[in-house]
C-alpha cells in the first residue's frame, strides 16, 4: 500500500509541530523555575530532535534532487553538509571548535569563530554551483544560509553576551528561542523549495507502508 505525501501537506505539519513546540516553550518560561526540559534553547529535548529531524529530511531531499536532476556531485555535498547538522543538533561536535587556535572566540560562545570559518570554507566551495542553478533556487540558498547564520552565529553570540552578565534567565531564554526558530525556518524554507524542485523534475514522493504480516517476506 502506497500513500502519497503532499508538499503543502507536509509543510503544514511539520509547521504545526514547530507553534505546538514554541507553545510549550512559553509554558515553560513561565514555569521556568520548575524545570528547562520544554525549552528549545535546552539540548536532548523535543525540539532538538526536531530540528535534527528536519535537517535529515533536508538532506535527503537534496541527495533525491541530485538524483532527478542528473547532477548528484555538488547536491551529495549539501546532503552530507546537511546530514553532519543534523548529527551535530543531537551530538553538538560543533562545541570542539571553540578549540582551534588563532580564531575569535566572541564571548562564551568559543565555537562560533571556528564555525564561521567553516561556514565560508563551504560557502565559497559551492558559490559557483549554486550561481549556476535556477533562480529560484539560488535565491532560496542565500536566504536560508542568511537566516540560518543569523541564527546559529548572530543570535547565538547575543545570548552568550547576555549570559555572562545575567546568567541564564528568562530573557537569555527568550533570546535563544529566537535563534532556535530562525535555524528551523531556514530549514524549512529549503524543504519546501527543494519539494517543489523535485516535482518540477517530476519526482513523486511516496510514504510505503508495509502491513505486518508482509514482513516476513523481506527477510
């Protein structure tokens, strides 16, 4: 049995889960002194699963559309590119930046030197690839690496500035829930661009279902 997935379909969900997440993340403000687990700043909760969930769907879109479109070298790159975020959402590898020598460490935040160094080595390895897609899809490359470096550097760094002098209060909260929903709608954008790139290339999506009693015989 076969069930086709809708792009809008898809997006409205995942939408949905991201102001059912930011609901919970205001509950917890306000019930901030019995417990972070709800909010999104916090690691190895609900929205850090999600937001490394995205980033694998991310991936894989953009490995298919290398694939449809014929053209899988530059697109494998941004899938692996992708896939390390998602990992690094859950295992955090980017912390061990904060460790490389010669590299501003902006505040607490010790990592955010060696990331944007990173950021411009892949940027500038893939700029003449991404000058040459479709303009659509150029314009939605720069606006969610815009947004998404806003977010993971930008903010990132305001919330560190706030915490050495105020500690992690209900505003360092606030500030880093900004920087966790400008990361998830850099995502989320390149989903629904890549989706829509894909079905132009007239690639169809499909979720199979396997019934149980169908199981053995993949064995």
């Amino acid at each position: 049995m076969a069930a086709g997935v809708s792009r809008r379909a898809l997006l409205r969900g995942a939408v949905a889960v991201l102001v059912v997440l930011n609901l919970l993340n205001g509950l917890n403000l306000v019930l901030i002194d019995r417990g972070h687990w709800l909010l999104m700043a916090v690691e190895g909760n609900p929205s850090t699963w999600f937001a490394s969930a995205v980033l694998a769907v991310t991936a894989l879109l953009a490995w298919g559309v290398g694939r449809a479109a014929g053209e899988p070298g530059s697109w494998n790159v941004v899938a692996g590119v992708l896939v390390l975020m998602s990992v690094d959402e859950v295992a955090r590898f980017h912390e061990m930046l904060g460790g490389v020598p010669g590299l501003p460490h902006l505040g607490s935040r010790a990592w955010i030197g060696g990331g944007l160094l990173v950021a411009v080595l892949v940027g500038v390895h893939l700029l003449p690839w991404v000058m040459s897609l479709p303009w659509s899809l150029r314009v939605v490359f720069f606006q969610s690496a815009t947004l998404f470096l806003a977010g993971a550097v930008g903010v990132e760094w305001l919330a560190g500035m706030w915490a050495e002098t105020h500690g992690d209060d209900r505003v360092f909260f606030v500030i880093s829930t900004v920087e966790e929903n400008l990361e998830l709608m850099a995502a989320l954008l390149l989903v629904d661009r890549l989706l829509g790139y894909a079905v132009s290339l007239g690639a169809v999506i499909r979720l199979q279902v396997i019934e149980p009693h169908r199981l053995s015989h993949l064995d």
